[in-house]
C-alpha cells in the first residue's frame, strides 16, 4: 500500500513538473507592471529586480544600503526596466515597513507585484544559546515585516489583482537545526501565507500568492555563513531568481528549486520523518558548527 501510494505521488509530482516546465513565460505579460522587490540590495533579491527588469517592468527596490540600490537600480535600467527607483528601508522598524508602500503609492501609483524576499539575523550558525533578543529581532524582519508590507499593500494589490511573492526555505517546512530563529520566521511565513490564500480563494479575491521554496544558494552571504559547515552543493542564484520570477508571473501556488533535491526530503517528512532526519543529519560538519 505504502510502496503504491509513493509510486502515485512521484507520477503526480513528475507530471506537475512537467506540465509547469511547459508553461512558457512572455515578457508582454510583466512590461509595464510595477513591481516592489525587498532585500534587493544583493543576493537573490538582486537577481529577482533583474529578471523583472529584463522584462520591462518598473521597479522599486529597498534594503537598508543606499550605495548598493544605487547600483542595481542603474543595472536594472541597463537591463531594460520600464523605470528603478530604491528607498533606504530598515525592516526591523514597522514604521519603515508602512513608509515602503507608501513610496510605492507615491512613485509608482499602485503595485503589482509584491516580492518579500529580505531577511537579517545575526549570521550566526551554531547550537541554540537562549537569545531572546536575536528571536525577537529576527521574527520581526523576516516575518512581522512582511506581513505589515503585505497588508500596507492589500488594497493596492487589489486593485491590480496582483501578485504576492514570498521567499521561504526548505527550513519553512522541515525542522533544520542551528538557526532556531530563522527556522521559526520561515515556518511563520508558511503558515501565514498558505492560509492568507485560502482567504483571498473563498472571498473570490484574485490576488495570487506564490511561495518560493528554496535549497541552498549560491549567494555571498549563504556561502559566507554556512560554507564550512555544511556538504551541499549550492545552486546558482541567477536560475533561482528566474524560477521564482517565472512561477510567480504564472501564478503558482508554489515553486521549489531546486527541485529534485528539495521535492523528495518533502515527500518523505510526514511518511518516514526518522528516516529523513538520520538521511539530513549526514549534511553537517558537526566539528565546525559546535
Ligand atoms: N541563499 C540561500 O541559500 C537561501 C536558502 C533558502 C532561502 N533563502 C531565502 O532567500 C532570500 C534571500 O536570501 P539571500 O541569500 O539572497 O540573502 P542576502 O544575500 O543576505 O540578502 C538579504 C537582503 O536583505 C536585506 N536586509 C537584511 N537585513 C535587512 C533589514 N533589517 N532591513 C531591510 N533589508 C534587510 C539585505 O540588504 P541590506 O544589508 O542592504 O539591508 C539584502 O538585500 C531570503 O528570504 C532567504 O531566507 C536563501
Ligand atoms: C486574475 O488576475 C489575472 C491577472 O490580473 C488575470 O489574468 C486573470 O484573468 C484574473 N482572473 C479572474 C478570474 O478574474
């Protein structure tokens, strides 16, 4: 029985797959669409502001360093972007949250896709020491300030029957130790946006939300943080930024890259979770992590 129902959901999950790789992406559908991209000062956030620019869009981009959203504004324009424009934004203040929409609001005259992809935290990588202050700080900018974006920005959204893109990780839906914190913020993210679109569904609102499942990426930042401690390949943040971009334009409920090696440690969470933790507990480098 068990052995049928794993064969049946590997032949949904690869007909999913496929059916989604078929789906072509034409850059009529984004020119034109003003797009709010948070975290963008590097990483995939920066990656992200690209491909919309590729396709013409107008972006705002925010993150707390001015010099870099300078740059990757001018690149944006290089690109082709309709227009890019940044605002200087700490996500660690609510307040800041609010004015970023507002600045969209003012420059942009509304809002059509929402893309929450910023996230802080000490950098830290290492066995849970009790810091009540880190857990509260890291709650609040990378999932506290994503919900007050998101409800700044619902009427606009609206209005556009618009997009909603949020950025999660595989540590959003299975437990990963060493970053109790950012685990946490990511599962919150999950669980507060799947049901959000289940709302937006019964209400008949058509504003799509579409989580982003991501591995490890090759990001400066990811590399610098967990190099060391982790044996896992990372997958390059341009191809990542694209499949985020693509799946979000389409309207997908969700987008897992990269896919093969993250889809299948899903599958086997809720059938044979002591199997999964003793197969992700080998990915450690328990000497330079403790
Ligand atoms: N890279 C990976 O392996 C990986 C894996 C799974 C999921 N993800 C997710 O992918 C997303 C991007 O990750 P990344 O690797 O690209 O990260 P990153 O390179 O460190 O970029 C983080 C972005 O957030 C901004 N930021 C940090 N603290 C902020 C604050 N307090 N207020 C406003 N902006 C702030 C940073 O800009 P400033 O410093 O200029 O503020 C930067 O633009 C995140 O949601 C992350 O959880 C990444
Ligand atoms: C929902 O919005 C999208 C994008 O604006 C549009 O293409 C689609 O036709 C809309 N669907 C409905 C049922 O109105």
């Amino acid at each position: 029985m068990a052995a049928i129902r794993v064969l049946l959901s590997l032949f949904v999950g690869l007909s999913a797959y496929y059916f989604y790789s078929q789906e072509t992406l034409s850059a009529d559908i984004v020119r034109g669409k003003r797009v709010l991209v948070t975290g963008s000062s590097t990483g995939i956030g920066e990656q992200i502001a690209y491909e919309f620019a590729r396709m013409g869009a107008h972006l705002l981009l925010t993150a707390r360093r001015d010099q870099q959203l300078k740059e990757v504004a001018q690149k944006c324009l290089e690109l082709g972007a309709s227009s890019a424009r940044h605002v200087v934004a700490d996500m660690n203040n609510l307040v800041s949250a609010q004015n970023v929409i507002e600045e969209a609001r003012n420059k942009l005259g509304g809002l059509d896709y929402l893309v929450l992809n910023h996230v802080g935290g000490s950098g830290l990588f290492g066995a849970f020491r009790g810091d009540m202050a880190e857990v509260t700080r890291t709650m609040t900018v990378n999932f506290l300030s994503y919900v007050q974006l998101t409800l700044s920005a619902m009427t606009m959204l609206k209005e556009s029957q618009g997009s909603i893109i949020v950025i999660s990780s595989m540590s959003g839906r299975i437990a990963a130790p060493f970053n109790l914190p950012y685990c946490a913020s990511k599962f919150a993210l999950e669980g507060f946006y799947s049901s959000l679109r289940r709302e937006l569904h019964l209400q008949q609102t058509n504003l799509s939300i579409t989580v982003a499942v991501l591995g490890y990426i090759d990001t400066d930042s990811a590399l610098k943080i967990v190099g060391d401690k982790i044996i896992m390949k990372a997958s390059p943040k341009e191809e990542c930024a694209r499949e985020v971009v693509r799946a979000g334009v389409l309207r997908h409920r969700e987008v897992i890259y990269p896919y093969w090696s993250i889809k299948p440690f899903l599958l086997l969470k809720e059938w044979m979770p002591t199997l999964l933790e003793r197969f992700l507990d080998k990915y450690f480098i328990l000497e330079n992590i403790l």
